[in-house]
C-alpha cells in the first residue's frame, strides 16, 4: 500500500496518519522558454470585424519559412538558429529566450505597425511528451498549453497500473545534443514544489514495474504448476507402490 499512494508526506510512519493530514507547500514558477527548431502557429483577427488573416496570402515573402502541416493542422513557422521567425510583411522577429505569452507580445507589436486593429495568437506546435510503460495508455500526449506537470502527463494517460513503480519514474531529456536520465520519486509530496515536476517538448516518460509483478505473473504462476507437478508425482508413486503390494 505504501508503494501505491502517490505524493506521501515522509515524516508520517503509518498509513492512518498518511490519511490525516493537511498540507500546503511553495510551488515553483515555471514558463517554458522558446528555442531554435520550435514551431509556433501564428495567427491574426481584426478585432472590430473579427476575421481572421491569413499572413501566409499577405505577401509573396519566402515559402520555405513557413511550413504548412498535413490534415488541415495549423501552419507553423520555425524558429531558426538565431532565435528567430520569418513572418510575411513583418520579417525576422527575435523569439528566443521568450515565453509563448512574451512572444505573442512581441509579434503583436510588430505587427501593429503595418496592420491596424490586429490581435495576435501564437501557440507551439511542437510541446508533446512521451509516455511509456506501466500507465494506462502509452504513447505522445499534445500539449496544447504553456506548460504540463509530470502529475498531469500521466492523468491524461490513464493514471498508474497497478504495479507501477511510483517510487522511481525515470523522465528522459534531451538537451544540448546530450541525453539526461532524471529519476522522480512520485511518491513524495515535496515532488510539487520541485522543477522537475515540470516537463519540457519531448521529453520521455518511462514507468518501470515494480519486481511484485513478475512475483505474481511469474514465480507464483511457476510455484503452483511445481506444486501441482510434485503432487500429482507423489501420488502416483504411492499408488504403483501400493499396486506392487
């Protein structure tokens, strides 16, 4: 029981009192910021007649900045490796370092300059995180907002197996062209005032199963076909012991 209820206070020795207590703790702030490679859509309204522009029909500006996905999915400009964004009458805008929010801003007034009454919409196309093993579901979670929790990584994916290990969730990163292996104790409550509860674009989520599983799939499994082979062995060998008689 104690290995399946997530985010004990450590302190407290029993089950009872992991039941019975209130707690309130700090949290970390978190915005995630953009880099080279991310894909942001970018969408315009007129705020008065409230229709949408098309940027990419604004001008016959360079297609190859500005990639439409398959399936009527938004289109999305990518950022390149000076941190910027190549958008149609408005031209490079510095993006990096930003904040999704920060970079709305930024294009917003940009744009302002060439296009009167213009809200800017921007969101990130490529924010999704993986999950694998012992959850409900497996496989790529879209992120359709500024940031996701590990805690809600893995609601959206059905929550825990009943033998997950949630004491030792391993979360795989990428970052700087080396590969970090970070290992989270779900179990702890002081987990939701850590940064590492907070998930970055690709990162990769593994569940592994606690060594009860393979108890119960497989040693038990293996101890009653002994059992039931010794058993049936003893009984036949009493039975032509008797018929020798």
């Amino acid at each position: 029981m104690r290995k399946q209820i997530i985010l004990q206070d450590k302190s407290r020795k029993t089950l009872k009192s992991l039941q019975q207590v209130d707690t309130v703790l700090k949290t970390t702030e978190f915005k995630y910021k953009l880099k080279p490679r991310d894909m942001l859509s970018v969408t315009m309204n007129n705020i008065i007649n409230k229709t949408e522009y098309d940027i990419s029909a604004l001008s016959g500006g360079p297609q190859n900045q500005s990639q439409a996905t398959q399936n009527g999915v938004l289109q999305g400009y990518e950022i390149d490796s000076l941190g910027k964004i190549l958008l149609p009458i408005l031209g490079y805008i510095k993006v990096e370092g930003l904040s999704v929010q920060e970079a709305e801003r930024q294009i917003q007034l940009v744009a302002t300059k060439y296009i009167d009454n213009i809200v800017v919409n921007v969101k990130m196309l490529n924010y999704y995180v993986y999950v694998i093993g012992e959850t409900n579901l497996q496989g790529r979670l879209i992120v359709n907002q500024e940031r996701i929790t590990l805690l809600e990584a893995i609601a959206l994916s059905g929550g825990f197996k009943e033998f997950a290990n949630r004491a030792k969730i391993k979360i795989i990163r990428n970052l700087a062209n080396k590969t970090h292996i970070y290992y989270v104790d779900f179990l702890d409550q002081n987990l939701l005032s850590k940064s590492e509860i907070y998930l970055l674009p690709g990162d990769v989520i593994v569940v592994d199963p606690l060594r009860s599983r393979n108890v119960k799939n497989y040693t038990l499994t293996n101890l009653s076909l002994f059992v039931t082979t010794l058993s049936v062995a003893i009984l036949l060998f009493f039975n032509l012991r008797n018929l020798g008689k």
